[in-house]
C-alpha cells in the first residue's frame, strides 16, 4: 500500500514597478494546506503454483486469466510458469476464470479463482495421475484416448488428447495423463486394421472426479458390442459414404464415428456405453436420422430408407399459409435431440 500526500500552495509573481512587499519582487503566500490526502491501494501480488502428482514443479506451461465482461470473457492476464512452476502478478479483486494450457502429459485446466482486495495470495494447483489402459482384447494398431473437462453449465470441453498409430497389433496401450482437481469423462477408442479387415473403432467412456481420487490403473476395456447400421434410399439403393455417428447423450460427446461403405453398410462397435444414441448424416452434412439407443448391452442391426417428404405446412393456428406470407418453415427429426447432439463437444 502506497500513501501520496500532495500538497498545493500559490506563488505569484509580481512585477515591481516601485511596489515590491520585498526586495526580491516576489510575493509570497504562506498560508499552505494540503488539498489531497488520497490513499492508493495497489494490486494484490497473486503467486500461482502448479505441481505434479509427485510434487515435481509444472514449468513452461501458459496460463491465461479471462473476467466476465458483458456475456463474453475478455483475457486480462496471461503468462508463463517458471522452472519452478511459479507464476506471480499483480491482479486486482475479482473473480477470475484461471485457463492452464497443458503440455505433454499434463491436460488443460480451467477454474474459477476469486482474489481478495490488498491480500497477497497464493494458489496451489496439484495434479492426480491416472493411467488408462485400453485393452481391446485383440491385436490393433492404433488407439486414440480423449479426455474431457466438465464446463459447469452441462457441456464438456476435450483437455487432453493421446492418439498412437504406432501399436502394430499390439492387444492394449497404456497412456498416464497428469488431472486437476475437477469431473472428467474419457472416451477411448481401438482401431483394428492388420490383415486387410475393415477397420472397427470400438469406444468406451469414464468419468471421475480427481479431486478425491489417488492414482488409479483405470481399465477402459473396449471389448465392444456390435451396432450395424444399414442406409438405404427410397427404393432399396445403397447410400455409400454417410456418416454414422454414436453419442453418449448424457454429456453430448460423441464417442465414435464411422462412415457406410458402398454396400451402404457400417459398424460400431461401443463398449461400456450408456444413454446413447445414432445420428445420422447425408454427404451435405444433414441430419437424415437417429436413433436412440438407450444403453448398449447387446449386438444390434438396424435398416433405414430414406424418403421424400412432401405436404401442406400449416402454422400453430391451424390456418393455412397464403401466397403473401415469407417467414421460414425448418422442419428438424426429434428437433430437441438434434439440437442437443449437435453441440457436439466431442468432435
């Protein structure tokens, strides 16, 4: 805290023309008093320390300090963790969203952090290690890990991400990711291409608070259950190269995607999944259909034809639309799902 005092007198200049008060020729006011007695609070000095499970410093990784500014964040603060995981400056009293960018194994981190008015603070991050082991129970050649960080408002932004292509029939990968405290979900993923087989993503999904979790082996197995889709026109024409995407409907992830061969046929395989559902898209991006699954527990076929649509629109009233009217009609399938699913936080 810094205490300025100002003190403001007059000083005038007389020009003597024979009518000094002195003989210098100035004349000198002498009844000073202080105007301005203003004490100036300086920015609290805010330290950050991030460490690792093993206590070992987070060098090297940026962090960036957003405030509420209308219904947008605008950055305020940013900057850099030294050797010692240390991050210190100045920020005035207020609530701050606190966004850790992660490097190697060390995922995101958003929170809320408040700083208190004249107090010099220090915030002390740790980290949890939890290892995923992806164990496909048969040979594969990649496999692709995504974690994903609760927002708070029942969405999920993806914090960390570990993607081998490298595994040449290896049967499982184990991948350590360094977790804040906070409510995860996980979705793993196995694809199985040796020996010239169509590939099969097989998915699986996890979720944790690290808060209150030690280190953990968490076996995300993948084993997978079978959902064939089959996409048909109209007349029993095979609709190649749709898109056939698989949702945990719960968080709005998507946890696989697969596209129909030239058969107009595809297969998912999911694991451990609950509260999912199909969507399904056109080759312009449409939605064409979905398909609520509920909770996977079983191998399932589905066939779908896709037709043309065509009647007289009427509005809530019941009175039929005349030739003047413009506003525009969207019809959307299941539009509530849809507009859910198309959040699409998993992409």
């Amino acid at each position: 805290m810094k205490r300025v005092l100002l003190v403001l007198g007059m000083l005038t200049l007389a020009v003597g023309c024979g009518q000094d008060n002195n003989s210098s020729g100035l004349k000198i006011q002498k009844d000073l008093k202080p105007v301005l007695n203003q004490t100036m609070n300086m920015a609290p000095v805010v330290t950050i320390n991030l460490k690792r499970a093993d206590g070992s410093a987070i060098a090297g990784v940026d962090l960036r300090f957003r405030v509420e500014n209308g219904n947008r964040k605008i950055t305020v603060a940013q900057g850099t963790t030294d050797a010692n995981g240390m991050l210190s400056l100045a920020l005035a009293a207020d609530t701050y969203d606190m966004k850790v960018s992660g490097a190697g194994d060390v995922a995101d981190f958003d929170t809320s952090m408040r700083v208190s008015t004249d107090v010099t603070q220090t915030f002390t991050y740790q980290t949890e290690q939890h290892t995923f082991v992806m164990d496909a129970g048969q040979a594969i050649d990649e496999s692709d890990l995504r974690v994903y960080q609760a927002d708070g408002d029942g969405s999920y932004t993806r914090v960390f991400r570990d993607r081998n292509r490298n595994l040449a029939g290896a049967a499982n990968n184990s991948v350590a990711v360094q977790l804040f405290a906070g409510n995860y979900f996980a979705t793993a993923t196995a694809v199985k291409t040796a020996g010239g087989d169509t590939p099969l993503v097989k998915s699986a999904e996890w979720t944790a608070t690290a808060a209150s979790m030690p280190s953990t082996n968490l076996d995300l197995s993948i084993a997978g259950i079978a959902i064939m889709v089959t996409l048909q026109d109209a007349a029993g024409a095979a609709l190649a190269n749709y898109d056939v995407w698989a949702y945990d409907k719960s968080v709005n992830l998507r946890l696989a995607q697969q596209q129909t061969d030239n058969s107009g046929v595809t297969t998912i395989r999911l694991g451990n999944a609950t509260n999912c559902a199909l969507l399904m898209r056109n080759g312009n991006g449409e939605i064409i259909g979905l398909k609520d699954l509920g909770n996977v527990s079983a191998d399932a076929s589905y066939i779908y034809n896709t037709h043309t649509v065509s009647g007289v629109v009427l509005p809530p009233t019941g009175i039929a639309l005349s030739a003047t009217d413009t506003a525009n009609i969207t019809i959307k399938l299941q539009g509530a799902l849809a507009n859910t699913l198309e959040q699409d936080a998993g992409a």
